[in-house]
C-alpha cells in the first residue's frame, strides 16, 4: 500500500523536476503577487493632487488651505481662478479632488456663523475619494475648533479654560501605525496558497484524465484512496513549500511581525493546505478537460477571495452573504493568519477555526471520494 | 492452448443514458486464445473491454476474467490483467525506465522481479541504449512497445488491447503481432480490438460488431465463408458510381459495393457472371475494364453481414 503511494509521489516529483514551467510558475508568481499586493493594495491615501481655489483671500482662507499641504496626505497641484477651469480639470486629469473657498469665508467665521469649505470630488473612484473627503473632513473639524479655542481665548479667557475638550486619541492595538501591509501580508499568504494549491491539485489530475494515464492507473491494483493520497501528498508538500517561501518573503521585506506560536500557525497551514487540495480533487472530478477544470477553477476563487475578509469586511456583507462564507476555507485561515502574525493568539482562541477547517476538509474528502468513484462511469 | 475459458461474456449490456452502446454481448475466450473485436468505429468495443477491466460498471448481464465478476470482483481482476487503452497512455516527461518502474511499483512488482521484468521489457521492446530518452522523444513504435511493456510487467494472465496499433508505422505493427503472438504461445489470453482487417486475420477467433451488437462470431476463414453468400467478383469500371447503380439492377446479383477504386459484387452461384455483367453494364453506358473472381476478405464478410462499409479501408501493408 505504502509502495504504490510512494510510487506516484515519486512520479509527481520526476515530472515536477523536468517540468521548468512548473517549477518557475511554483516559485515567482507567489514572490511577485506577494511584493504587488504588498505595495499596490492599500487602504491609505496619501499626496492627493488637489487643486484650490480661494476667492476670499484672508487669514482664515490661507490658513485652512496651508492645513491641507502641511499633512502629507494632499498636495496642492494647481490654484484656480475661475470656476469654469474647474470643470475640465476634474474630468479629464488625475487631480481627483478640488477645495473651494466662497469671497466672505472669514467675514462668516467672525461673526460666529456657520462658513463653508466647498469639497468636489471626482467620485469615479468612490474608494478613495471616500477616504479622501474623511481626511477633509478631520482637518477641516480641526481647523474650526482651534478657531473657536483662539476667538474664545482673545474675548474671555477665563471662560476659555473651563471649556472640555474631547481629543480623539487612535490607539490600534496590533497595528499601532495601522499600516495596510501588517493587514494585508497575512490575507496574501493565503490568496497564493488557495491559488496555487486548488489550480495545481485540479490541473495535475485532469491532464491525466486527459492524456489518459489515469485510466491506466486505474486498471492496476491501486486503490482509490491510495490514488487520492499519492495524487495530493505531492502537492501538500509543494503547498507548504509556498507557504513559507511567500511568507518569508512577507515577512523579511514588509516587516509584518510574527507574534504568535508557530506551531499553531503551522497546525492552521496543514488543515487550510488538505482544504485546498480536497477543493482541488473535487473540481478534477468535475471536470475531464482542463478547460474545464479552469473554468471551475475560476468559478471558485473568485467568490473565495471576495468573500473571505481579504479585502471587505465580512461583518459589512449582507446577511446572505455572510452565510456562503462560513464554506470558504480561506475565510477561517485568514483568522489564523492575523491572529498568529498580528494577535500572537493561540488555540485558545483560534480553535473554532481549526475545527472549521477540519470539518471542511471532511466534508469535501467525502464528497470527492464519493465524486471520484463516479467519475470514470 | 486449453479449453478452461479464461473470460466468459453473458448477456452484457452497457448503456449512456438513453444510448446502448453494448447490446446483449456474449462469447467466451479460452485460455491463450487470440480474440479479435471487429468493428468501426463507435460500435462498442472499447466499452466492452473497458467492463472487463472494471473501469465501467456493466448496465446488466454479467462476465467473469479468469474466474472473477468484473463487477463484483474488480480489484482481484485488475491484479490478473494488463491493459493497454486506445490511447497507450505514457508520461511523455518521464524517460522509458521510469516510466516501467512506476507502473512495476503500481503492480507490486519487487525485488529481483523487477529488475528481470524491465530488463525484459526493455529487450522485448527494443529500447537498450535508449531506456534514458524521455518517452515523448519516442518513435510511435517504440512507445507502443514500452506501453505493452508496462502492461505486461507483472506476467498477467490476460492481456486487454484496445486498437493497440493505431498510428504506427507497419513494420511496427508487424513486431507488435510477433509478441502478441509470442505471449499467446506462453498461456497469456489476448483480447484485442481493431478496425484493421488485415489485422483482424492474425486472431485465432473473432467478433464481428456492430452497433453494440455482435454480428458474427468465428475464425477469420470460417466468417469470410459464411458471410459471404454467391460468388465474389472484382469489376473495375467508370463511372465507378454509375456502374453500382447499375449492376445492382442486373440480373443474379445480391449485393454490390465500392472497394477502393472498384466494385466488390456478390451474385449467386451458378452463373456466368464475367459474361454477362459486362453485357449488361455497356447496356447501361459503363464501360468495365477489368472483371474477375476473387475470395472475400473479412471486409466483404462486414459488408455483406451488416450492410454497412463503415471500416476503415485504409490499408495497413
Ligand atoms: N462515457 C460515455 N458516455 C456516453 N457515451 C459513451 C461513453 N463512452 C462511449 N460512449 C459511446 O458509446 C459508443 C461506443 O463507443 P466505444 O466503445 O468507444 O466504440 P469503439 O471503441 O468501438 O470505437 C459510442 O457511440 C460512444 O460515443
Ligand atoms: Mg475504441
């Protein structure tokens, strides 16, 4: 039994050694999703182009304006005179966002009343201009308070010292400087692994089909478990080898830190790893091309890596939604992923995942089995 | 050569859905017999023989290899058969050794064994000096050699081709049928597929098939002499199908069709036919060049049972 299993993971490395497309596409393709999303793929928004236009020239203006620029997150790409220059340049330059001053801004703040800071954004982009206009929004709320403070300071500063102040103090545990890498590196590691694992498991099975070996094994005394196992032993191992490659990679160049037991990390990799490949053995039952096997393939990552908490909040998801992701492995190893990396949790909390991936890989062993019988008939 | 049959056929029906792809199929193979399916292509036979290696469930009937149901018994079956499919299916990225020494480890092949049976196959298919090329830098002959080569490894005792000689070369196939032949003469029972009638001719039995059904069952000469009913002539003339339109109207002719570039007509005993067809057929505007007897060959034997000329004629020399 022993034999015939070592047999064909013998057999899957010989292939993999001669196959040079294989092993480049094993190798690179995680490293450079890794360094993409790494640098592309963030929540911040920083030096927005903005352009000004201040038709009130005074003090107040000037330095409500000189607020923007002194951040870092705006910088000022060109002053406007008129309106009408206002039009062209939203739509068609990469200047996403314009501030405009009324004439009698200052006039209104003087006599205490309520002036306006006019916002137009490019809303194309809904996500940055979102985050975008939140910036806005605290520099401007900043700006009227300290206005208040220094007015309330120059006509009674006795009553100005009594006056309670509520200053937003940010303390993100985990994530102190909440940098978008520390939260993406982790939900990358596992995109690549559900990626490589699912398309490589599937492939490998359907291009025997296809080419007709697997008929051929099938004739010989091996037994279909034995077949399974040999078939996906190779690519657990080929996982795991990415797994800690991308991680590496993660870890060296973005800094994220990694707080927790590796073993419970490692515990979390094995039962996301035997997921993936159970996914990846019942879509090869699916499929007799490889065609096919792609196009199921695609027809399953895509929902598994917008329904995962990747990238949105599943806590934001309609309630439907919510329940299709209770069947996504990845959902439950992104958990361990930022709990190990970012918490340092161990299985104290983390335990209901584990047991959800262990539960998923079941289920799936005994659908593909049950598939895989079938499937020469 | 014994008589204990080594795979009995009964009654053994294979559907697709609403389609019958194996109807009602019976024969028996004994013991070091070579047994030929004989049909075109889509008329069943590597279903029936893919039953009896257990990859497909039989929709009914039933059918024992060397005393195991193929159903109920497919893993003492498969330890009992070697089987090569329609595609002789090798990894291309492996070279000739390894692809004999996994498929020695699938079969439980060990020891001094192993290195006797692949240094065997080796010989057997001509590969010295070449078990270290990669099996997709393979002549087609080469690589069907090695595929029987892997089927054989663990000496089994019945032997499952399935159009084992499709796309090579005939020189080939001739050294194909010389181990085929060879195995026969050691015990090992040979069933084998083709749609090459020349082929067809080096079995011991055969069945003729056609649309899941078998059609005719025998030894190549005693079919040719059954099936064909009258007297065999080979009439060459143009318009090639004008003169079938015609000789079919002519008088004591059974059956007619177009071999190659001439007609195969079959008419009853007894007659004058070199005499008279040509006659008839100038009476029709065909001229005829060339007429004369000749004895039918398994295609004419198809033809005339089955009505059909769905064979490849292509003709492997
Ligand atoms: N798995 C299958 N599902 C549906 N139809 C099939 C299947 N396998 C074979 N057939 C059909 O059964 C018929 C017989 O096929 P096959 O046994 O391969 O013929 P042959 O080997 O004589 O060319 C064909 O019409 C084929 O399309
Ligand atoms: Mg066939």
């Amino acid at each position: 039994m022993f034999d015939r299993i070592w047999c064909m993971i013998v057999k899957e490395f010989l292939q993999l050694r001669r196959d040079k497309y294989a092993r480049f596409r094993l190798i690179v393709p995680p490293i450079l999703q890794m360094l993409i999303y790494g640098y592309a793929a963030t929540f911040e928004v920083n030096r927005v182009q903005i352009a000004v236009m201040d038709f009130d020239h005074s003090q107040e203006s000037r330095d409500l304006l000189s607020r923007f620029t002194f951040t870092g997150r705006f910088e000022v790409a060109k002053v406007l005179s008129n309106e009408h220059e206002l039009k062209s340049l939203i739509g068609s330059s990469d200047i996403p966002m314009a501030l405009k001053i009324e004439p009698g801004f200052a006039e209104l703040l003087r006599k205490g009343q309520t002036a306006h800071l006019q916002v137009i954004v490019d809303g194309t982009n809904s996500n940055t201009a979102l985050i975008a206009v939140g910036y806005v929004n605290q520099i401007a709320n900043q700006f009227s308070q300290d206005y208040a403070r220094d007015r309330l300071n120059q006509m009674m500063p006795a009553l100005a010292a009594t006056v309670p102040q509520i200053s937003l103090e940010q303390r993100p545990w985990y994530n102190p400087d909440l940098n978008s890498q520390w939260f993406f590196v982790p939900g990358v590691i596992g995109s690549i692994t559900l990626m490589m694992v699912v398309t490589l498991t599937a492939f490998a099975i359907v291009r025997e089909r296809e080419i007709g070996t697997l008929e051929q094994i099938m004739v010989t005394p091996i037994r279909p478990f034995e077949l399974i196992l040999g078939k996906t032993i190779p690519f657990f191992v080929v996982g795991l080898a990415d797994v800690v490659l991308v991680a590496v990679v993660g870890t060296l160049w973005f800094q994220v830190p990694f707080r927790g037991n590796p073993l419970v990390l490692l515990l979390g990799v094995v039962l996301f790893l035997m997921s993936t490949l159970n996914v990846g053995l019942l879509i090869s039952t699916l499929s007799s091309t490889q065609q096919q096997a792609f196009v199921l393939g695609f027809f399953f990552l895509n929902p598994a890596f917008t329904l995962s908490g990747f990238a949105f909040p599943i806590t934001s998801m309609p309630k439907a939604m919510q329940m299709i992701t209770y069947a996504n492995p990845l959902r439950y190893f992104l958990v361990i992923l930022r709990g190990t990396f970012l918490k340092g949790v161990g299985l104290g909390i983390l335990w209901p995942q584990m047991l959800a991936l262990a539960l998923l890989t079941s289920v799936l062993l005994l659908a593909s089995v049950a598939r895989f019988h079938k499937s020469i008939d | 050569m014994n008589d204990v049959p080594s795979i009995v056929v009964d009654q053994l029906v294979k559907r697709f859905g609403a389609f019958t792809a194996v109807n009602q199929v019976s024969f028996e193979i004994r013991s070091g017999e070579i047994f030929g399916l004989l049909g075109p292509n889509g008329s069943g036979k590597s279903t029936i023989i893919r039953m009896l290696c257990g990859l497909l469930t039989p929709s009914s009937g039933s059918a024992t290899v060397v005393g195991f149901d193929v159903a109920r018994q497919a893993e003492d079956v498969r330890r009992h058969i070697g089987y090569m499919s329609q595609k002789f299916s090798l990894y291309n990225d492996l070279t000739a050794i390894e692809n004999l020494q996994f498929f020695a480890g699938l079969y439980g092949v060990k020891g001094r064994a192993l290195d006797e049976r692949i240094a065997w196959a080796i010989k057997m298919s001509g590969l010295a000096g070449s078990e270290q090329l990669l099996t997709g830098e393979l002549s087609g002959g080469w690589k069907q050699r090695l595929a029987l080569g892997c089927a054989v490894l663990h000496r089994p005792r019945v032997l499952f081709l399935d159009e084992p000689t499709a796309g090579v070369d005939p020189l080939s196939r001739r050294q194909f049928w010389e181990l085929i032949h060879q195995m026969s003469r050691e015990g090992v029972t040979i069933l084998v597929t083709t749609h090459y009638m020349d082929e067809a001719e080096y079995c011991n039995r055969l069945a003729l098939i056609d649309e899941g059904r078998i059609v005719e069952m025998g030894t190549p000469t005693e079919i040719k002499q059954t099936a064909v009913k009258g007297d065999l002539l080979l009439i060459e003339c143009s318009p090639l199908g004008g003169g079938l339109a015609a000789i079919k109207q002519a008088p004591g002719v059974i059956d007619a069709s177009v071999f190659g570039a001439a007609l195969h007509v079959v008419v009853s005993a007894g007659r004058d036919p070199v005499t008279e067809l040509p006659a008839f057929l100038a009476g029709h505007d065909v001229r005829v060049g060339r007429i004369e007897p000749i004895s039918p060959s398994l295609e004419d034997a198809f033809v005339s049972l089955t009505g059909s000329r769905a064979l490849s004629s292509e003709p492997p020399q």
